[in-house]
C-alpha cells in the first residue's frame, strides 16, 4: 500500500515540476519584449500600425486618443474613471515540450484593477485575436462605446499604441494611452498584482 502511494505522489510532483518549469519557460522572441530599447528620439506617428520592432521609442502622441503620464493614470485609476487595458503579449507554449506534460498559462504582473488582455498589440494580429479583443472590449464596456479605455504596456513598447489605435478604429470613443506603461508605474512607487488573462 504503502509503495504505490508512494508512487502517485512521487508521479504527481513529476507533473507539477515539468508544469513549472514549462511555464517558466519563455520563447527567445516573446523575451525580447522585456527588454528596454536604446533611449531614442520620439518617432511621427505612422499611417498605419507599427508591424515589428514593438520595443522601440513610441511617438509622443496617438491621433484620437489622450495621452496620460503616471500620474494623470493614477488619478484615472483612483477615481475609476477608466478601464485599464494591458495588452503585454502571453507566453506561446514551447513546442518542445515533452508528451503529457501539463501546461500552465503563466501569470503576468500589472496594475492592480486592469485587465490582461494579451496578443492585441501586434501589427497583424493572429487569427482569431481580432474577434477576441473586440468580444473583450465589449463586455468590458457592456457594449457601451463611449466608456473610457486606458491602454498600456511596458514603456517603449508599440502594442499598447497599436491596441489603442485598433479600438479607436473600431468606434470607442474615449480611449486613453498610457506609453510609460508598467514600468512607469513601478518607478512612481506603486506596486504591481499578478493576475491571470482575460478569457477567451
């Protein structure tokens, strides 16, 4: 008795061992993310979305939307006068990951009260992000496209203005960019929650 129940704990650590480290796996492109650019001039805003390079000096502004420091997002956030939108890409899972092994979405840290909605940033979406960022967006403003939308991410990163232009695009109508992103707001002095995505 004794033998096999040592077995299926032993079996069941096994299980959440690999998980663990499978989670804490990360793709060598989705690293490069995190990765602060070069400080650098602040680029004009392009015609269209930025397609690559996202971790790069952002323009100082965004046609539509209102361009808030730290300390105007504090208020925002204080006030519950917005709803914060971080759109920091998830991990994919590694496709080298050995045959039955669980895989864990990993968590991500941000703003406490915001919402993970990742993958929207990009310049050309993957197939089936558009229909999931929209289905977001609209149960997060019960369908109402006059809500205020805060968007953000790291600083220097093109996602969260992408993101920002794609729901503007999209009709909502007070929408809010917040380019110092998570960085920013640690360096103020606030802390950070670790929080699951949004579903999809």
């Amino acid at each position: 008795m004794l033998p096999s129940l040592v077995r299926s704990i032993a079996a069941c650590l096994l299980v959440l061992i690999c998980s663990a480290l499978a989670a804490t796996a990360e793709d060598p492109d989705h690293a490069k993310l995190r990765v602060a650019p070069a400080p650098g001039e602040a680029p004009p805003e392009p015609p269209g979305y930025r397609m690559d390079d996202y971790r790069k000096p952002v323009p100082k502004t965004l046609a539509g939307a209102k361009v808030v420091d730290t300390l105007e997002a504090e208020k925002l956030l204080e006030k519950k006068q917005a709803i914060f939108i971080d759109v920091f890409p998830k991990p994919p899972k590694p496709a080298n990951l050995p045959a039955g092994t669980l895989w864990i979405d990993p968590k991500h840290d941000t703003i406490a009260g915001a919402h993970w909605v990742p993958n929207v940033g990009y310049g050309a979406t993957p197939a089936g992000v558009d229909d999931y960022f929209r289905a977001t967006l609209n149960k997060l403003t019960t369908a109402e496209p006059g809500k205020p939308l805060l968007f953000f991410c790291l600083r220097d990163c093109w996602m969260s203005w992408n993101a920002a232009k794609r729901a503007m695009e999209w009709g909502f109508k007070d929408v809010a960019w917040y380019p110092e992103g998570t960085d920013g707001w640690q360096e103020a002095g606030n802390d950070l929650t670790s929080v699951a995505s949004s579903p999809q």
